[in-house]
C-alpha cells in the first residue's frame, strides 16, 4: 500500500482575487508562504518517504521548506503542473464571461471536458496526474509521499479515484484550501480516501 498525502500550494496574490493561475508561474505571497511554513511543522511527523513536486514556483517553494525540515531532496515532475487554462490565465470568470459567454457556460457545466480557449481538456490532466501516482507506487510500495501540486489538478485526480464523475469535481468538492491536505490509500485492490481537505494552516495564524 502506498500512501499519498496530495497537497494544494500555498495562497499566492493571484488566488486572493480569484484569478485563474493555471501554467502561469506566479510565486507564493506573504500568507501562503507561511502555510507553506505550517506544512513542514506537519512534516515532520509525518513519516514522509520522498516529496514530489510540481515545477510551478508557487508549488516548490509550498514544499522547500518540508523538504529542509527534513533532510530530503525535492523531486519535481512536470506532469504535477496545474490544468492550463489557456484564455483565463489570469482573469476571473467574471472578466472572461463577456468576451467568451459560450465557453465560458460550456466549462462551467462541463470542467472535464469543455476548457476554456486554448486551455488544457481537463481528463488530461487526470492522466498526468494518475501516471505520476503509478511510478511513484512503483518506486515507494509501502511508502508515504507527500505530493505537492495544484487545486483544480488535485480534484480532477481524486474524482477518478474515487469514482467520482469529473465533470461534477467542483459540485462535490467546491473549495481546496491552500496546504490542504487531502489522503489517499492506494493498493491494487483500489483506493481509501482517508482524509479531504484537511487545514495545515489557519490563515491569519501565526504559524
């Protein structure tokens, strides 16, 4: 059985406005690199065979600091990278919704399958993202991996896992906290969620 502890990055200036980040390389603010802080006090204790990485900033600099607390190398793979969101890079749905109204009604009933213009189908980062999970249970059979990566990628990932349609990921699972921490027990039999979600931090803390 591998263990997969799947982590979303800290809060960066961009998600504060409800920006779209996606593959643009925006760096963590003064708060999510706290959390990120947080997230290596949890560390720690976790038991952590190997940390895996998306190589966007936000997400390396979210798992530098778990990696210093404990001595271990940061192994970045670039199939962790967000969903691109093409168009939307850096806008709100509010701003995209003028220009693209027919998109924009397709991506938000159908995230899965409908991006945004020029964006990536959201199955493939589903794709990624379980192809990342199946080398790393190759390599760590009876390991703990924390995988740090990003918030639309992540509930994309999980839906599948769990057997979850895609397309309703935002239904079900409507928010993604910065450093949340989300469980995942996998063995050939299949998959255990044995935590969503859960808060490394509490914004506004001081740790």
């Amino acid at each position: 059985m591998t263990t997969f502890i799947l982590v979303r990055h800290g809060e960066t200036i961009w998600h504060t406005g409800h920006r779209y980040a996606g593959m643009s390389d925006i760096p963590l603010d003064a708060e999510g690199q706290r959390a990120a802080d947080a997230l290596a006090e949890w560390a720690v204790g976790a038991q952590l065979d190997a940390i895996v990485v998306s190589p966007l900033i936000r997400a390396v600099n979210t798992a530098r600091p778990s990696a210093i607390a404990l001595g271990m190398p940061l192994h970045i793979d670039p199939d962790l990278v967000e969903v691109d969101f093409g168009v939307g890079e850096g806008k709100t749905i509010s701003e995209l919704r003028p220009d693209y109204p027919d998109e924009v009604a397709a991506f938000e009933a159908a995230p899965a399958d409908s991006p945004l213009p020029g964006g990536e189908v959201g199955r493939h980062a589903i794709t990624r993202y379980l192809g990342v999970l199946d080398k790393l249970r190759e390599r760590y059979p009876a390991g703990r991996v924390l995988v740090v990566g990003h918030g639309t990628a992540i509930r994309l990932a999980v839906s599948e896992l769990i057997g979850i349609e895609p397309n309703r990921y935002r239904d079900l699972m409507p928010e993604m906290l910065n450093c949340g921490r989300t469980t995942l027990e996998i063995t050939d039999r299949g998959v255990a969620l044995q935590g969503f979600n859960v808060p490394s931090y509490t914004p506004g803390s001081s740790s």
